[in-house]
DNA sequence: CTGAAAGCGCTAACAC
DNA sequence: GTGTTAGCGCTTTCAG
C-alpha cells in the first residue's frame, strides 16, 4: 500500500532519516586555508577531492565541505558532537601543537578520521600517504644517473611528514652513490612559486661556485618559481642546472622546459581514504603508502 | 538553568534542530564531471568554490558538495525534495534540453538555486556573470591596437552563453575597427588543453597563407594547448602570432612566452551567488554581471 | 516572560 | 511476516 505512494513520487526526507538513524550521512572533508593565497595547488585539492567524491558517492554519503580559517580555532571534533559528519577526512593536516590536538581529541573520544598526504607515525591514525621517500630517492638517483653530482634540494616545512620522508630518500640516493651530503645545499620553502622564486637568489651563489649542479624541489610550484627565479640569474633549468619537481601537477607539463617531476597518486589517495572510512571492511586499516612514479622530461 | 549545561560543552544536534526547523542548513553546489577528464581548469572551480564557502561560512551554510556524473539524470530537484539542501548552486551548466529541464523544474517548485558563468536570458533565473562581451571585445580591440588585423578566434562550445557573449564581442570590435568578419576565422574547441592543439593543424593553414595573424582564445588552456600546437608547425605565439587567452589561469603566468588573457573574478563570482542565494536582501535579484580585466603580457 | 507540551517524519523495536 | 507505536532532540506554539 505505501508501494504505491512510493511511486507516485515519493522520496523520503533525508533529513527526518537521518535525525531517527542518528546518522548524518555526511563525510567532512576539512580543506586547510587556500583562498587567495594559494599555498597549495588548486591541482592538489581537486584531485583528492574527486577521489573523495567518487568513494563517497559509493558508499552513499554526502560530502560537507569545510573550510578551516586561518585564525579559528580547530574544532573537529564539534562537527561529530553536532553529528554534521559521521567521518572525516583532514587534507593538508600539519605536524603543530594545535592540530595534534585537534586530532588527539577526536581519536579519544573515538570519532572516524582519516589523514591524506600526512602521518602522524607514533599515533596510529587512519592515513593515506604517498611514498615521498621512495618517490624523492628516485629522483634523486635519477639525477645520479644523468651525471650530476652536486645536488641541491628545496624542501617543504617540517610540519608535513612528507618533508622529513623526503629528505631521507634525498639521502638515501646520494649516500647509495657514495655522494656526501652536506646541509648547506638543503633549502627550504612554503611550497608556494614565491617561495621557490625567492629560493633562486641562495642557490644562485653555489650554481655559480661549481657547488650545486642540480636541484631537487619537494613540489612542482616551487620548482617553477625557482626556474624563473634562476632564469634572473642567467640559470637555465635543463641546461645550465639539472632541476626534478614533484607532483607531476598540469604546471609541469606546461612550462619551458616541460618539467621533470614525481607523478603523486592524489586521486586515488581521496579515493582510498574515502573507504577507509565508509568501506572499512575491505581496506586495510592503519596506514596505507601509495606507490609515486618518475617522469622524465626536459629538465634533467 | 540550561545556561550552565550549555557553558559545560553542550553543543546542539544539528541533526534534531535542522529537522525540527525543515531546514537543512546546507547549500548545494553541484558541479560538472571534472574528475580525470579535465575539461575545466581546476583553478575556475577552486576559486568559485573557495568564494562560495566564505559567502556560506559568513551566514552559516554549510556547503554540500554534489559531483554531477556524465550519465546520471540531473535531478537537481531531488536535492531539495529530500531536503539535503536549502539552495543550490549550479557551476558548469549548459544550454542542453536536459539542463532546462532540470533547472525549469527547480523554478517551478520554487526552490532557490543560482547559476554561475552562465545565463539563460528568457528564464530570468538568479546568475552571477562576468562581462564576458566586454572582456572579448577589449581582448580584440587590443590585439588591433597591437596592429593584428586578421584576427581569428577559438571559441567554447554553443551550450555556454560566454560563448555567445564572446562571440559578440568578438565581432563588436572588428567591426568597430572597420575589419571585416569572416566566419572561416571562428574556430570551436571544448576548453581543453588538447583542443586547442588540435586546432592548431586547422590554424596553421590559415597562419601560413597570411590569412590570420593572431588569434582570441576563449580560454587559456586552450590557449596553451594551441601555443604549443603551433609550435611544431614552426609557428610561435608572440612572435609569429598574436595570441591572448581568457580567465587569467596560474598557467597563464606559467607558460613561456607569458599569456595575455583576460582576468575573471571568479572567487568574487562564487561569493555572489551564494549571497544572492543566503543574503537575498543585500543582493540585487537577477542577473548580477561582474567586470573582467585585460591582462596584457608577452603573447601580443 | 517562563515553562510545558505537541509534533517534525522518519526508524526501530515490539506486538500481533 | 505485517502493523503499530515509542521516541530521536530539537523548535514552536500555547498556556500559565
């Protein structure tokens, strides 16, 4: 009998639904602060993000997408106590005080999260992570490989797990080569095009003094910034310096010359963290690594 | 009395109060089928998306992320018959039957719903534009003040009013300009990187026999994707070519030679709709058309 | 103005 | 199985 109500047009009311199951039917995805200031790539997020939807569309879940303002306070786990989300997922997650917290206390109290791009190891949290240390000792070898020997490598912030994973596959590979690795060619940026621009200005000094004949940048932003930047300089990537990014981002394959990089995954990383959450029984639990890949072009 | 529970970490179940309230306190915002296919940039949508979510933050939305798949009927009613959302925001529509269909059903039922780059003119739908006429035309009309006289262009698809809009901009400043319009300069891609290099072949010709010497690209992947289509024809934008592109892209800046184009407020865009939507009062109703700047850079 | 009570449209538990 | 009913945690209305 209510058969028939059914076909006429009826659809339930997702929202007395959800209040009687006590279920939200929402996955959180919580974005750090981009806006204006493009920190990160606009690559990066809709890449996760689409994986995240797709997941999320499987298993029937909504995504509420969450903004994190730079000054506010990092609430999480207010979205599970208001029951806006029955998970979430945190992108661009950072090692400080505060998201430790943040995230301690959502562990604690037993709410479902997820960590995209970033490990906490000593914690134990679901996470989905590329391998940067194997990605970042291939392009390092790489660089061996094409007769450079004195390489330089422009970091991320220690706040990201994937700084230190790529610092020791930068190791790893010049120490496999028998190449002593010194700290004055480790530089550090944000991540951001100026930042690898205003990079150019150190590493000029040793390009020119023979001490540092190619350079290993931990994103493709950055490797960009510091391309032009060296340009200034009289520096050209590919000729005059062997250079390798990372992220294989559309970026890369649009400038001259077309970069060398380390193709991320990013997709399938939303994707997978997606159903660790939704679809637990058939991913693996704790920590899941997803393999990178080398690209070679025209800059090594 | 309850003062106190409140100050001891009492949240509200959004669930129990926004079923209470009929109200979802989410807006929707539905976008194309992006994921790998890559036909839109991901900077148009990062920014919209980024607008959208201050204008919903500052009146207490919450954003529900609806990824449109390629063949799903788009149902955007269902949204709001389920109640999941209060309004919505369409990014990416097209003029195909059955997207009016589907947006002349929401009209009809009253709901709330604002489009974004995109008009239906005899509709009278709420839209947040840019002045895309305005922003051809000073893309053409600089491209003659530069000298460039046989000036073709490469167009988006029909479906999108800009492409209308362009169009007529386009044709204003030649005609303007005393210079005539021919139509076997207008040329069509799809906004993709590769359909602008395809076009290059059919350009080319044109190109060589002095029968085009530059080219209004209706958006700059495509731009892009033709700079270096033309480039193994022997032909190089800038030099060979006028060449400017539209929407102010990060790759834009990126590409060797630098791309002029035309800069869409597209942050600005997204934030009006979505006030137009939750802040009715201070908006005005209609249609809300933004300017757009010339950028000019090394292309012409 | 404060306080009690009905009811939002479902789900889930229980009785038939 | 099928049918009935309590109850989810709020808002809103209405009585006091």
């Amino acid at each position: 009998m209510l058969e028939a109500a059914k076909e006429l047009g009826y659809v339930p009311n997702a929202l007395a639904q959800r209040f009687a199951r006590r279920k939200s039917g929402n996955v959180g995805v919580i974005l750090p602060f981009v806006p204006k200031v493009h920190l990160f790539s606009t690559y990066y997020f809709a890449e996760i993000l689409s994986g995240i939807g797709e997941a999320a569309k499987a298993c029937n879940y909504d995504l509420l997408l969450i903004f994190r303002e730079p000054d506010s306070p990092r609430d999480y786990a207010k979205l599970f106590r208001t029951q806006k989300v029955d998970a979430c997922i945190v992108l661009g997650a950072q090692n400080v005080v505060e998201e430790r917290a943040a995230l301690a206390e959502l562990q604690e109290e037993g709410y479902p999260f997820c960590l995209v791009n970033q490990r906490f190891d000593e914690e134990g949290y679901l996470t989905v992570d590329a391998d940067h240390e194997s990605g970042s000792y291939e392009a390092v070898q790489h660089l061996i490989a094409k007769g450079f020997k004195q390489i330089a490598f422009l970091n991320g912030p220690d706040a990201f797990s994937s700084s230190g994973d790529r610092l020791a596959g930068y190791k790893r590979a010049l120490e496999e080569s028998g190449i002593r690795h010194e700290d004055e060619r480790i530089f550090t940026g944000n991540y951001s095009r100026k930042s690898g621009y205003e990079a150019a200005s150190r590493l000029s000094e040793g390009i020119r003094s023979k001490r540092i004949d190619a350079v290993f940048v931990a994103n493709d932003r950055m490797a960009i910034g510091l391309m032009d930047g060296l340009r200034e300089y009289g520096i050209e990537a590919g000729k005059d310096i062997g250079l390798i990014g990372y992220d294989d981002s559309d970026s890369s394959r649009i400038v001259t010359p077309k970069l060398s990089t380390v193709s991320v995954p990013f997709y399938e990383m939303g994707r997978r963290a997606a159903l660790k959450l939704l679809a637990a029984e058939t991913e693996e639990p704790g920590n899941t690594i997803l393999p990178v890949q080398l690209i070679k072009r025209e800059t090594t």
